[in-house]
C-alpha cells in the first residue's frame, strides 16, 4: 500500500488492485484535480460526480467490498453543520490488513457507537487547520488520543499553493498543538503491515504531490 497527499484534504492510496481517491475538491482551491479514469473516489460529504469516469463515487455511510478493500462508512457529524449529526462520513479501510481511518472534516466529539465503528486503527489521515471549518490541532489531539493510531498523517493545513476558502493554521502550529513530532518527512508513504509494530503513536508529513 501505498499513500500519497495531493493538498487540501485530498490523499491518493494505491493497493494491488485499485487507486483509491479521498476528497478531491482540489479544483475549488486552486490545483488540478488528481482522479483519474477507474478511480475509486470517496467524499466526507454529499457530492457531485467527478468529471471522469470513475469506477464508483462513494459518499456516505455503509459497508463496501471493492477490490479486495473492506470499507465501513460511518456516519458523523460535519464540522460546520451543528443540526444534522449525520452530514459526514468516515471511513475505516482495511487495505492489505492495515486499517486505515479517514475522518474528513467532522465535529471532533465521537460517540462510543463511532468509536466502536473505528476500532483499532494503524493509519489515521486526519484534518488540522482549524478556523472553523475542520478540525482544529486540540480538536485532531482528543480523536488521536481516542483512536490511538500507530501512524498519523496531517492535511488541510497552510499552504501558498491553495487557496483555501478559510484561512488554515500552519503545519508547525497544527503540530505543536498534537504534541507530535514528526518521525519522517516523505513524498510518498510505502507501507506493509509487518513495518507497523510501534506501541506509540508517531506522526509523518507527507509532501504534496
């Protein structure tokens, strides 16, 4: 398994078998859109169609099996939605048995029932620029400390290249605030389930494709 950061909120996993794409709304703020023809395409939220012809769009709660890839979508509340508690979706993958957790931009309060959805998780992707309109670094500290996750990779936080809709904190402000350093700084995150074997959480930045 492979993972790749593509800017916003947008990560691109390879797997033996299929490209999966998670939030790519990169032509709202300014970069090319990364999906491609066959893609399997996820969204934290109720979207539109990709302009490709991708394999399968999904963008809400349920249970998936595609390409040898388990997928529990799981209802949550958005960050910027207080009336309805189910506007967003996480999703808990197991990719070549590494379970993998993207949250997008939900409220950071999970219930026991959302907590139990999760379970254990290796790899959590999670948002930390703030503002308002996703998580904020003290909002992504209280789901890792509940997750517990062997890895964790930021996104959606400052960078010159985006045009975000709502100022984002900087990655050294979103670190500071998880309390995390980071282990390793790489373009690209190749992965085996046999590598995950720390007993703590560490964190790795991921550079923008």
């Amino acid at each position: 398994m492979e993972i790749e950061y593509h800017g916003a909120n947008c990560f691109v996993i390879n797997t033996k078998k299929a490209r999966l794409v998670f939030d790519d709304n990169l032509s709202e703020v300014g970069l090319k859109t990364v999906t491609k023809n066959d893609d399997i395409v996820f969204f934290g939220a109720k979207h539109k169609q990709p302009s490709v012809e991708t394999l399968i769009v999904i963008d809400q709660p349920g249970e998936y099996e595609i390409s040898n890839v388990s997928v529990n979508g799981i209802a949550a509340r958005s960050a910027t939605d207080e009336a309805d508690k189910t506007s967003a979706t996480m999703y808990k993958l197991i990719i070549d048995d590494i379970r993998v957790a993207v949250v997008g931009h939900i409220y950071p309060e999970l219930n026991d029932s959302q907590l139990e959805a999760l379970g254990t998780v290796d790899v959590l992707l999670i948002p930390v620029g703030g503002n308002g309109y996703t998580l904020d670094p003290v909002g992504a500290q209280k789901i890792v400390k509940k997750i517990a996750p062997k890895l964790v990779i930021p996104s959606h936080y400052a960078d010159s290249a985006v045009k975000y809709e709502v100022p984002q904190q900087t990655l050294e402000e979103a670190l500071k605030g998880l309390a995390l350093e980071p282990r390793d700084r790489v373009a690209k995150l190749k992965l085996k389930a046999s590598e995950l074997l720390n007993e703590d959480t560490q964190l790795i930045v991921l550079e923008r494709q």
